[in-house]
C-alpha cells in the first residue's frame, strides 16, 4: 500500500499532461454551472473515470446525522431510488478514507483485508486495484467519498492521486452546493404542499355561521403548524336535511374533533371525521350512529396509537334540547344562566379509532334554557403553558363565561382567546386550538 495522502493540502498538479489540465478545467467549468446534484453527481464520476484510465468510479455522499456513505449515482448501477447503497460510515475501504480524510490507493484489492469481496461476487465484476478519495469542502468538514476502481495502465501512480486530488476538491464543494440546493427546493415543495393542505383544509370549515332567533354560535380554529390537527363544524339543518346558512333553520349539528398530533397526517384523520358527519347526516343519522360508524372506520384505518377526540352535538332550535356525544373530547361545559353555575358534560365515550365496542357509545341530553351557554374547546386551550410553566386549565375560561354571561358568543370567544394571549404572553401555540361557543339568547 502506498503511503496516504492528506488532501486538504495544497496540491500542485505536477507533470500532468497540457491536455488533462484542460479537461480537468472543462470539468471544473460544468461543475461550477450547475446546481443540480444529479448532474454534479454523474459529472464527478464520468471524469474521475475518464481521467483516471479507470473501468468505474463511484460517489458516496456522507449521511452525518446515520453516521453512513450512501451512493446511488455509480458506475454498474441504474440510477434510480431504488438502488441507493449505504454502508457504515467507519467500514471498509471508503469508511477508511472517510474517518482518516486521506487518500488510500489500493494496487492489489484482494490482498487488503478491508475489501468486501462479497460486492464483486454479487456483481460479477472484478476489482483489481482501487483510489478512494475523501471528499472535503473548503471548511474542511466530510462531504464524501468517491471511489475509482481498475486503471487500465495497472496500480494507480502518483500522477493519478494528483488528479483525483485535484478534481475530489473541486467535486466537494460543487456537491454540497448541489445538496444545499435540494435541501432547500425539497423544503420549498413541502412548504408548497403545506400551504396547499392548509387551503384545502380552511376552505372546508364553516365559511359563514347561521343567523338564528334566539341564538348565537361562534366558532374558530387556530392552528399550531401551517395544516392543524383539529376541525370543526357547524352545520344548519332543517326537516333534517342540511341547508344553506342563510336558510331558516330548526336544528343546528355541532363538531369539534382533535386527531392526535398535528400537521398533515393528523389534518386528514379529522377531516375524515368532519366528512363522515356530513355523509352521515344526508343519510338521516343520528349523532350517536355517526360517531360510532366513524369509529369503526377509523379503527380500520388509522396505525396503532392514532385516534382522533371527538364532540357531536345536535341541538333542536324550538325547545334547547341538545344531544351530545363525546368521544374522549372534553371537558364540555355547560353554564346555567338560571343557576349560574356549571356542568361538566359526561366525556366517558373511548376516543374514535381506539376500539370497536357494540355496547359503548352513550349520549347524554341536556336542555338549553334562555341564558344557557355550552363551550366546547379542545386541550390547546386547556394545556397551554404560561410564563408561570402552569396550564390554564379551565377556571379562566369558566370565569369569563360567568363575567360576559350577558355579550355575544362571538365576543365570549374573543375574551377567551384575548386571555390566553395575555397568559402565555403570545407564545406560539404548542398545539391547535379549536372551539365552539353556543349560547341561548334571553327572550
């Protein structure tokens, strides 16, 4: 084995060839016009072949965060996803270069103990003699290793090392300029995708509340990322069918639901929910039925430890008799104008997508006398940490239903919203917080 070379020295390309020199500055030139790794990728290896006399030549890239070279860019392979080869970063010949930075020539493959045989048993094909580069950028931080396999004029010599050395510098920075690019359209599509759910999703909310007699209801949905994890719903029916907001109406059905987690995968479970009320109530449900069909279906399709927390409420205009069912979605607090006090609804019902059970699945009916007031809010609001590290937790939100008992829903709903504010000192939402604020007017 020849003695190592460190190459984050200068290098001076010693009696190389006029006519290399020009093709290692045509391939400085492509590398430096673009941005695209692929094309880098595929550059680099097709001049440290050509360059080199060799038969192959192969990038691996340095996965610091899984300690792992990865390379689906090779000479012998298609160039496809499904192809990507990793291998630990501190194995073999390539892990050598990477842990040492220094270039390791090996002129006989099969008398070094590093080399995996089993590759070029698997392949059919030969290595005879081998360069492995490490490739460092300008910070002197591992960006990768490219490998060089079988030069037709015998074991690589010195003039050979100069060239790898001098093109694996160049190749450094041109792939992690190509990977910081990547990184960032990949970011900028997801953001795209986020953006696009987040619209979807809003657009599927009540975009305007029915006007009622004798009624009030208000309602909002704040998000913790960019696609939240809650929904809700405010559906208007009449002759227990669904119409348009502005239509007089005779029942009213409410929903609040809270998938576990947040962002996309958790936006879809509780639009899935929001979806089966819907479909459930064109076909003349119950809230009760509903719920449990949508449970069913959730436990059919969402991964173990996935559930969504979830209220129906369907209330009758006429008389103030409210059916509710709460799917592990609590607490729902009823405030007595008449009494001036408060109820906890009962919330004993598993969340959906936990189990099915036949037997479970009550509802509890309430009536709404002239006054009376139900809030529904989800665990964003209850949960949330103040400067003190203490959650806010529901006597804030008891407190300011008793004081502005005799204001609008809507400003009821500003005034819980307004004292969260004050009590987290505006601190980004650590989770969604969605809620429904119901309220029976005096006569």
């Amino acid at each position: 084995m020849s003695t190592p070379i460190d190459p984050i020295e200068q290098q001076e390309l010693k009696n190389i060839p006029s006519q290399v020199i020009t093709k290692l500055l045509m391939v400085s030139r492509r590398l430096s016009e673009s941005s695209e790794l692929s094309v880098v990728l595929s550059t680099v290896i097709d001049a440290l072949r050509d360059l080199l006399n060799a038969e192959r030549a192969t990038v691996f890239e340095f996965d610091a965060d899984a300690n792992q070279l990865f390379t689906q860019v090779a000479h012998g392979i298609s160039n496809t996803g499904s192809n990507v080869i990793r291998i630990p970063a501190d194995r073999g010949i390539a892990g050598a270069a990477a842990q040492s930075k220094k270039l390791i020539h090996i002129p006989d493959a099969y008398a070094d103990p590093r080399f995996n045989q089993s590759v070029d048993h698997s392949t059919g094909f030969r290595t005879r003699n081998m360069l492995a580069i490490p490739l460092i950028d300008h910070e002197g931080g591992l960006v990768g290793v490219a490998q060089v396999l079988n030069s037709s004029n015998g074991p690589f010599n010195d003039q050979d090392q100069e060239i790898a050395l001098g093109l694996s510098a160049q190749a450094a920075v041109a792939i992690r300029r190509g990977r910081l690019m990547e990184d960032r359209m990949e970011r900028e599509r997801m953001e795209r995708d986020l953006m696009a759910a987040r619209s979807i999703q809003q657009s599927s909310f009540p975009r305007a509340l029915p006007p009622m007699n004798n009624w009030q209801v208000a309602a909002s949905g704040i998000p913790a990322e960019q696609c939240g994890g809650d929904a809700f719903d405010v559906i208007p029916l009449l002759n227990n069918t669904i119409v348009e907001p502005d239509h007089d109406i005779d029942e009213l059905v409410l929903l609040v639901a809270d998938a576990t987690g947040h962002g996309i995968g958790s936006a879809l479970s509780a639009m899935q929910v929001r979806g089966m009320l819907r479909i459930g109530l064109r076909f003349k449900q119950d809230v009760r039925s509903i719920a449990q069909e949508a449970n069913r279906q959730l436990c059919q399709d969402l991964p173990m430890g996935r559930f969504v927390t979830a209220w129906y409420a369907r209330v009758s205009l006429h008389n103030g008799v409210v059916e509710n069912y709460a799917a592990g979605q609590g607490p729902i607090i009823h405030y007595r104008r008449r009494d001036n006090d408060f109820v906890i609804l009962p919330t004993d019902n598993a969340p959906l997508g936990v189990m099915i059970d036949e037997e479970s699945g009550d509802s509890t009916v309430i009536t709404m006398h002239t006054g009376d007031i139900l809030i529904a809010l989800t665990d964003g609001y209850y949960e949330s940490e103040g400067t003190n590290g203490q959650q806010y937790q529901e006597q804030p939100v008891m407190d300011l239903v008793r004081k502005h008992r005799d204001e609008s829903a809507e400003f009821i709903l500003r005034a819980i919203n307004d004292s969260l504010m004050d009590w987290t000192a505006a601190a980004p939402a650590a989770d969604d917080r969605t809620a429904i604020i119901l309220k029976r007017l005096l006569k």
